[in-house]
C-alpha cells in the first residue's frame, strides 16, 4: 500500500536551531524516541549524509492488559542542508516485522514575518504489512508524525 502526506508548521525558532534539533543527539532525543521503558530504549545518531538514527524500544500499548511490542526503527540520511533540507529513508519493524518504509524531505524556510520558521515534512510511504485495509496504519502514521512535531515544537520552547 503506497501513499503520501505532507505537514506543515510554523515554528517560533530560527532555522538553523530547528535543524539543530534534527541534528544534535541531546536535542533530538528530547522529541524523538520510542514510546515505552526508557531502561529497555536505545538510540544512536549518526548526522551526516550516509549516516544514520537507529532508536529501538518495548512497549505494552494496552499497559499491563496486554502483549508487549518491539519497536525499531533505523534511518540513512540522503540529503543534508543545513538550516534548509534534510532528506532520508526508513523503516519502522515492529515485533520483527517490516511494517513500512518511507522516504521524507524535511524543508525549513523563514516565516514571512521573519520570526521563526516554516517546517514542512513531505512523505512518501509504502506499507508492507498492515491490518485490515491499511487506513488505521496510516492514521496511525500521520498521528505520530504530528505528535514528533508537537514534541519538536516543545523541545525548541524549552531550550529558548
């Protein structure tokens, strides 16, 4: 199953402290993680062209009701412009199973305002295994995509 999205958001950082935030291992893990134990987490990054993120988690997303599941997800950076463009590809394995790859162009460009910035995250998807007919896959995947950005957003606010 193919498809695509994009989200848009204006940000009240300067590009170049949004890109920090892609780019800084302390930053970046302040908004971007696998939900669950963080003594059962791993993450790493790499930020370069050719580099990489790999994060890794376990998680019971029924809470003590139900089954514990393993989240990995590893990424190559393509394209790296910084304060512009960043460009790379994942996967997203869940309990051993490819779910889903994605190819994903991140632009920051300043407000007209000049006050801040205009982050748009344009993906292109293909899902590999989903239920049903895929569409909780991918409002599942949209929503997560929108709650990284509000992490963002509130990672950028706190350090100023």
């Amino acid at each position: 199953m193919h498809g695509s999205f994009a989200v848009q958001r204006d940000l009240a950082a300067s590009s170049d402290n949004v890109f920090a935030a892609y780019a800084d291992v302390s930053l970046r893990r302040r908004w971007f993680r696998i939900p669950g134990d963080p003594s059962r987490a791993f993450h790493s990054l790499d930020f370069r062209v050719g580099g990489g993120e790999e994060s890794r988690g376990v998680f019971a997303p029924l809470g003590d009701l139900g089954p514990e599941e393993r989240v990995s997800y590893r990424s190559v950076f393509w394209d790296v412009v910084p304060g512009s463009r960043l460009v790379f590809g994942y996967e997203l394995v869940l309990n051993e199973v490819r779910r889903w790859v994605s190819l994903v162009t991140v632009e920051l460009s300043p407000l007209a305002s000049g006050a801040g910035t205009r982050l748009r995250h344009s993906e292109q998807y293909v899902f590999l295994a989903y239920s049903e007919d895929g569409a909780q896959d991918v409002a599942h995947l949209k929503g997560s995509t929108q709650l990284q950005l509000n992490g963002l957003a509130a990672a950028l606010d706190a350090v100023g």
